[in-house]
C-alpha cells in the first residue's frame, strides 16, 4: 500500500481486534500515530472497544487522554464507549465521572452506566441513576429489570414490568428469563403465556428458559409442545434450544431422546457437547462421558470450566475417584483453568461418597480462596452417608460461619444422631 491514510489504519487495527489480537491492534495505532497519521473518532472507538473486550483498563485510560487531547471530549458516540469501556473494565467511579463531565448526553449514556451498574451488581446505584434519569427507554426499563431479577427481587422486577410504558421481546424475556433463574416456575409459565396470548414475538432466549422451566415442573407433555414450536418456527438448529431440549428430556429420563438431537446436531458446539456429557452424568453413565470428552479433545474443541464440571460431576456419580482426580488436576497443569468453587465442591463429593472423608477434609483446606459454604456443605453430607459424627459437628460449625441462617446443617445433624440411635 503506498498511502497509508486513518482509513486504511483504522481498517488493520480493526481486523486485529476482531480477531483477538490486542497486541498487533495496539502496536498498529501506536506506528500510526508517529506516521503523524491522526486517529479519528471511529479508530478511537474500536481501540476503547478491544482494550474493554480484554481488560486493558491502563491502555484504556491512555486512549482516553489520547481523545481528550485530540479535542474528542464532546463526541457523543465517543462519550458514550468510553462509560461502556470503563464499566467493563471494573471502574465505575471513571464512569460516573464521565457522564457528569458530559456536556450532552443522550439515551444510550443513561442506558450504558445504567447496564454497567447492573452487570457489577449495584443496583442500589443503577435503581437510584433510574428514577432520576430525565428520559427512560424500553432498554432503560428492561436494564432495571434485569438488575431485580439478578438480585433475587422477583416482586420488585415483575412490579417494575407492569409498569412499562412500552414493551418488546426482550423485555419479556428478561422477566421470564429472570423468573426462571430465581426459581418461580409457575409464574414464569403464566407470564410465558401472556407473552404467547399478546402476539409478542418468541425468540430462543425465551424458549430455552422455559423449556429448563417445564423441565425443572416434570412436565414433559408441554415440553413436547415447545419442542415442536420450535421445529415449526425453524429454531431447531439454534445451539442454545438444543442444549435446554437435551437437559429437558434428560431430566425427564428420556436418554434416548437427548441422544437423537445431539446425534442430530452436524457441528457440535460446546454447549451442547456440555449438555450431553451432563446428561450421561445424570443417568451415570461415566464412559460415556468420557468418550465424548475425548473426541472433544480430538476434534480440537476448547474446554472450558463448565465441561470440567461436567466430567467431575459423571465421575461422582459413578465413583470414580482416580479418574476424577486426574480430570481435577488436569485443569489447571494441562489446560491452563483454574479451578473454581464448583469444581471444588464437585471433588469434594466425589471424596465424601467413596468415604475419603480426610482426603475431602484436606482438598476444602487447599481451596485458594478458602472455604466456601458448599464445599463445607458437600463434606456434611457425606459424614452422614458414613456417618461421623464429630466431623459432622465440625462441618457444621464451619458452615454456619458462613451462612449462619442456613438450617440446612440442623437437619443434617439431626438425621446422623438418628441413623446412629436407630
């Protein structure tokens, strides 16, 4: 290329960052600027954009200065990636003080610090930012009733959807889907139907939930009717639809169901690949499961944490201790995933019901976060299985010193004291 002008810049540095190299995105702006090639708004919002897609918070402050000293500030499309790329990078005191130094701000700014509020879990603050906004939109409306959903207030986000001024797909997804997420089944159902009664449009994000709702209620029947909604709408090659269909039938014992949409799939996704290795899980079928997970490893798939749960969880089930230990310490020496609290529990599980109560005793204390509630939850349950009392106790005082309301260790205490005068 014999010219090389902000265009043609901008056209490389952006099909770096598509691709995911942060680093060829940042070294190509950085040579053209002393090109003396000066970066325009756009160049400027696909550089906020990838160093908030990696979390480059120091490169995307420097960017920032770059737009201020460029006379960019009043940009409001700039403006408006800027409060995006710094919620996302964790720093939601930049972002406050972004908006405030606005000096026009529009929908999409209220919206964005709005989103970035709820996605960092302060409601309180996206909540207190809602009622004072001077313009709200749907996507306003439907940000704060994800934010209730997301802290478990399901009267306050149904409350918050009724009054609505205008309403779309997604907003009633979000109710639904939240619904579903706290664990109101039937509620979700009779907002579903709602939804089906006013001619509101489906979308997969919709079906999914509610086809992991009918599931959760044993209520195949229904289940059936989505899924031949979702033949008829043309949504049956959709990944996530076929991932909550391969839980929906699994849940309900129908294995070989769930084996026939899985075998129908032509590209297997890692989500469906998870869901059916959860589904040999669930009906112990541990090498099954593994031959999957191989032929994931063969094919070049990329694991992630939750198809490490998943295996963990088949050899639980099926007690397999030493395979699940080799899979458990794989994850981080073979495939660079750190272990989570999931993970954690899951061995600890796998430990307490083949009666490794010390070996389980020992993984709790390795966690490095240290120990969580379910972990201590998991060793709990398995002193009763082989019932040890004095571990129990020790269980139990470990858990209520962290969820001191939970009387779920009474009842497990309970029962062992039972079992031992019976």
């Amino acid at each position: 290329m014999l010219v090389k002008n902000v265009v043609s810049w901008t056209a490389m540095i952006h099909g770096y960052a598509k691709i995911g190299d942060l680093e060829e995105s940042l070294q190509h702006f950085s040579q053209m600027r002393k090109e003396n090639v000066n970066a325009n708004s756009t160049t400027f919002a696909i550089m906020l954009d990838a160093c908030a897609e990696f979390g480059r918070r120091r490169e995307g402050t420097q960017i920032h200065g770059l737009v201020i000293a460029m006379g960019f500030e009043q940009d409001i499309f700039l403006a408006n990636t800027l409060i995006v790329m710094y919620y996302r990078v964790d720093n939601m005191y930049d972002d406050r003080k972004m908006l405030d130094a606005m000096s026009r701000r529009d929908a999409v700014s209220w919206n964005s610090l709005i989103n970035g509020y709820v996605e960092q879990d302060k409601i309180e603050e996206a909540c207190a930012l809602f009622y004072s906004i001077p313009e709200k939109d749907v996507i306003s409306w439907t940000s704060m009733v994800m934010g209730f959903s997301k802290r478990g207030w399901t009267d306050e986000s149904i409350s918050l959807f009724e009054l609505m001024p205008q309403k779309d797909d997604v907003s009633w997804t979000a109710i639904i889907s939240g619904l579903v997420h706290n664990g109101k089944l039937e509620i979700a159902c009779q907002w579903f139907s709602k939804m089906v009664k006013e001619g509101i449009k489906l979308n997969p994000l919709v079906i999914s939930s509610m086809l992991s709702a009918l599931a959760s209620l044993a209520i195949l029947k229904e289940g059936m009717q989505m899924h031949a909604c979702v033949v008829k709408m043309g949504l049956d090659s959709n990944i996530f639809i076929l991932s909550s269909l391969i839980s929906m039938y699994s849940k309900r014992g129908n294995l070989s169901e769930a084996c026939q949409i899985f075998s129908s799939i032509r590209t297997s996704k890692i989500v469906t690949i998870n869901s059916m290795i959860t589904t040999f899980a669930q009906h112990s079928l541990a090498q099954e499961a593994f031959d999957l997970f191989r032929k994931m490893q063969g094919d070049g798939q990329m694991l992630n944490e939750i198809t490490f749960l998943t295996i963990l969880t088949a050899c639980s089930r099926s007690g397999l201790v030493k395979e699940g230990n080799n899979y458990f310490n794989s994850m981080r020496s073979v495939h660079g995933i750190e272990p989570g609290p999931d993970h954690y529990t899951c061995m600890v599980d796998l430990f307490g019901r083949a009666g490794l109560l010390q070996e389980a005793l020992n993984l709790i204390n390795s966690i490095p976060d240290g120990p969580h509630s379910a972990a201590w939850g998991a060793l709990l349950s398995a002193t009763g299985q082989h019932s040890n009392c004095n571990l129990a106790k020790f269980a139990s005082h470990k858990f209520f010193e962290l969820e001191p309301k939970n009387a779920t260790p009474y009842a497990v205490l309970s029962k062992n004291f039972m079992a031992l005068l019976g």
